[in-house]
C-alpha cells in the first residue's frame, strides 16, 4: 500500500504536469561565460558575484522566477590556477540571507562559506584564499542552515575550475565552450504555470525533491554545435537529490578521466556512469566518425541521455556534429599519477552512520544538525580513516539511497562494503554515494586549515532535515 500510494504521489506531482507544460522552444546550450577578474596590487586576482532574484522563459511564453549569479539564473565560471590567490567579493542583492561555499575547495575555515558565514541581504562578504590544490573541476553554491536545498534549487550555482602545469600538458581538449564544455544537470519540478516554487511535502523530505525535467546548464533539452573530434564534458550533478545515470542513446563509449578532486591515473572507459548530487566527473567522447558527412540512418546524432532515481530517461543534450575536424583526436593513455594515503598513516578511525527518523528527521549518528555543537575533534596534520554507514537499509520507504560530503580535504576511498573500491573511485573524492546498508571507508590527511568544517549527505532536502554535523581541526 506505501509503494502505491509512492506511485500515485509521483504519478500526480511529477509526470501529470509534464502534459501540461507549454510548449518547450527549441535551444542552443548556454555556456555559462567565465567571470572576468581584475588584479589588486598584491597581486590576488579579485573576482565579483552578486546573488540576485530574476525570471527565466523555460517554456515559451512563461517566465519563471528564480536566482542566479550574476544574471537571472546559474552563475558564471570562476577559473583559478593553481598558486593563484584569490579574493572573491559576493554582494547579496537579495531580500534574504544566503552564503557562498566553494565545494571540494581546500579554503580557510573563514572563507568556507557554509552555515557560519551568512551574507546578510544588501551586504557584501569577502572570501580570500590561496590556490593549493590541483587542477579540478569544483563547483559554488548556497550553504545557509535550512535555506540550502531553496536557494540552490532557485538557481544558485556556478563552477570553479583550478587549472595547473599538468592540466596544461595532458593533450586533451581545452577551448572552453568548444570542445571542452561545461554541463550542469540539475532535475527540477515545474508546475503547470511553468514555476518551480520550492514546497517540499513530507515525501519529498524523506526522498528528495525529484521533478519532471532535467535542466542543462538552464535549459531543456538544448543542443551544441560541435566539431568531429573528441570532446571533454566536465559534468555536474547540481540536483538537489536525483542520482544520474548517464549514457548516450547510440551507445557511445566514455571516458572518465577526472572525479570530484581531480585527474584519475588513466582514462576509464564506460556506457554509463551515475553521480549523486554535487558529484563531478569529467568525461571524453569521440565523436570523429558523427561528422554530418559519415553520417548515416544507422549512425544518428549523439543525444546525451540521463536516468533519473525514479527511472525516468529524459534528453539532456544533443551533439550536432559539423563537418570540421576537431583537434583533439586522440585520447592519452594516461594522465597523472594518483599518490595513495596508505591504511597504516591514519591515527584515527570515526564512524558515522546516516538514518532516518519519524516524520523525515535526519541524523548522523542519531544527532540531526545544531551550530552549537561540535561534533567531531581532528588534529591538524592527521591522517584519519572515516567509516560512513547508511544505516536506511530494509524494504519499502526507508530503502533510500544517501551520500557524504566532507568539507576542507579531498579524501580517497579505501574500501566499498568491504571490496576494493570500483575504478572511478580511486582517484580525490570529495563527495561519495551509498544506496542502502551500503558502507565506505574513506582517508583522508587533515593538514591545511584549523577551524570550524561541516560533514553532511549532499541530498539537499536531507542536509537540510538534520542530516549534517560539524567538526573542528584543531592545532
């Protein structure tokens, strides 16, 4: 009886509205444009967001209110290199409260933008930090308690990318926009009016707030004008709690060549590849043989195809491919050399396991979120092995997947319910994605920054339910 009342409720909320919509127009894919900067005279590249209210057509004729960065929704591209410093000035233009953290940035406790760094409406917050980490694809977005899953859902989102020596080398694509492309999937609700006002019900806190389209980089189904060579997606699931299993509907072969922290050792070949929320992966696609002029009725236009949790596939980008050669034609066979933290360096073991409670209460080792504890002591400069549980394991409406996100260090995974862990992750996580009863020991070395961090389950709608714990790094 619960599994059909499930049905019904998705049935009603998220598939009627899809034959009610207007019209979806026809779409070229939004590159988000690359924040310019200026240079202060010590030499720190400043950069300027401002987070504002707007609107936005997602079909035709209707206009949607949103957020956005900069514009009316999503921000612009913060590109970094390494040993840069950076001095990022964030305006809140809004009539609310919200914060800026840099997920999977190695930053000062102070400039980590979560809950204990609220931007006030019509102030302006400062974050400075130094560039010490790889080269990434790492993403920004709202961190305020309880306001998370809104604001990023409204559009509150952007990403950063950390260019280093290595990055430059590798011979991979690397015209951002052109063959090295940005891609920001998020899974969202509309309502027959075309809105998508955030109003969670007790379903949607338990399971996350699911929807009936899934946007790219803002738009619906769009498509990208691309040349016949190999292409570099850096993909973001910026959902607030759908799981992603990509693949492409001719049956396409990728190649992952960087997770959440950065390169892995070798590129990995795959059909499909599933990200959790707030996970990032960068991937290679040839498309030298999709050219207009080798195609034929058996080798059709690549389409990008997402499946959602609820095990809906839906059209996220269609790749029209010219007649122009690319310049990357070929992929490396490898890419840069993963250090591992051996099992014996770590000091330390913690646990934490994630569940749920009554009435969609959400706890990390039985305790939801408060400010005013501290949940956890490290040292600064230790190595330590945390084992994460998801303890929402059984039948029925407690089987729901959850993920764990630590702030301040990029970590590796030891372990998958007592396995060696599957290739795509064995390279720096920052985020990792348990389905139920599932259990991961990740390590990770604490030595950058003392301070205040947060440890949380990136299905937004859950972090903001309890699911989230700090812990302090202490000299």
């Amino acid at each position: 009886m619960k599994r059909l009342s499930w049905y019904l409720y998705g049935f009603i909320f998220l598939i009627l509205p899809q034959f009610l919509l207007a019209q979806i127009p026809d779409q070229a894919l939004s590159i988000p444009p690359l924040l310019e900067f200026e240079r202060s005279a010590d030499g720190k590249k400043v950069f300027n967001l401002t987070a504002q209210e707007g609107s936005m057509p997602f079909f035709s004729g209707q206009q949607t209110a949103t957020m956005g960065f900069n514009g009316n929704y999503l921000g612009p591209t913060i590109r970094v290199r390494r040993n840069d410093e950076v001095s990022i000035h964030v305006k809140n233009s809004m009539g609310e409260s919200t914060t800026v953290h840099w997920h999977g940035a190695d930053v000062p406790a102070e400039a980590d933008g979560g809950p204990h760094q609220p931007i006030p409406s019509q102030s302006t917050w400062t974050a400075q930090f130094p560039i010490r980490q790889q080269a990434a694809t790492l993403w920004y977005h709202p961190h305020l308690m309880g306001k998370t899953a809104e604001h990023v859902y409204n559009g509150l989102a952007g990403l950063f990318i950390i260019d280093d020596e290595i990055s430059d080398a590798l011979p991979l694509p690397r015209e951002y926009g052109v063959d090295d492309i940005p891609l920001i999937l998020q899974e969202r609700r509309f309502e027959r009016d075309g809105s998508f006002s955030y109003r969670p019900r007790m379903p949607d806190l338990m399971h996350g707030y699911t929807g009936n389209e899934i946007l790219s980089n803002g738009g619906i189904e769009p498509s990208v004008d691309v040349k016949a060579g190999i292409i570099r997606l850096r993909l973001l699931n910026g959902s607030s709690s759908t799981m992603l299993r990509l693949s492409f509907e001719g049956g396409e072969i990728m190649h992952q060549i960087a997770s959440d922290g950065g390169f892995l050792e070798a590129p990995l070949p795959f059909e499909s590849l599933i990200l959790s929320p707030g996970e990032r992966a960068e991937i290679l696609v040839d498309f030298t043989q999709k050219s207009r002029s080798s195609r034929s009725r058996r080798n059709e236009v690549p389409v990008l195809l997402a499946q959602s949790s609820g095990g809906i596939t839906r059209k996220v980008l269609e790749f029209r491919v010219g007649r122009q050669p690319g310049v990357q034609n070929t992929i490396p066979s490898e890419l840069r050399k993963v250090e591992r933290i051996p099992r014996e360096e770590a000091s330390q073991t913690r646990r934490f396991e994630m569940r749920t409670r009554m009435m969609g209460r959400m706890v990390i080792n039985g305790k939801a979120m408060s400010l005013r504890r501290v949940d956890e002591q490290v040292k600064l400069g230790d190595t330590e092995i945390w084992e994460v549980v998801n303890g929402d394991s059984g039948s029925g409406m407690m089987n729901q997947p959850h993920n764990f996100h630590i702030h301040a260090v990029q970590f590796q995974v030891l372990s998958y319910n007592g396995q060696a862990p599957p290739p795509e992750w064995r390279g720096w996580k920052d985020t990792i994605s348990l389905w139920g009863g599932d259990r991961v020991e990740l390590i990770a070395r604490f030595t950058s920054y003392p301070g205040l961090f947060m440890y949380h389950c990136h299905f937004l709608e859950h972090e903001d339910a309890g699911m989230m714990g700090q812990f302090e790094i202490v000299e």
